[in-house]
C-alpha cells in the first residue's frame, strides 16, 4: 500500500503549506502553535497514497512509498 511520508528535515512548516491545502481526504494535518510556529504531519491511516501532495510540496518534503 503506498503512502505519503514527510521529510521534517525538509519541511519549512509553513502555515500556509500548499500540500495540506491539497490533500482531499485531509491526511495532512497542520498543528498551529504560534504563526511561525507550525508542526506538520501525515496520518498514515487516512492516506490513500494518491500523490497530490507531493506535487504542490515547494520543498519536495513528502515523498510516496510502499508501506
């Protein structure tokens, strides 16, 4: 089964991040601490693998693999 994984080390945790907005099942979840302050995760159980958020990912953070 594939399934979106997330580089945190090439994430910018934008408040704004673009794959978030993306994601239609809404697997992309951002945690908003402060503005700046922004965590930014992949539920593996709501992802279907689909691969939209890989293209509007501006750091090339999110990749797809089989899990």
């Amino acid at each position: 089964m594939r399934k979106a994984i997330l580089d945190k080390n090439k994430c910018d945790s934008s408040p704004f991040c673009p794959a978030s907005r993306s994601c239609k099942v809404g697997a992309i979840k951002r945690n908003v601490k402060e503005f700046f302050n922004v965590e930014i995760d992949i539920d593996q159980d709501i992802c279907t693998g689909c691969g939209v958020c890989v293209r509007f990912c501006p750091r090339r953070a999110i990749k797809i693999a089989e899990k």
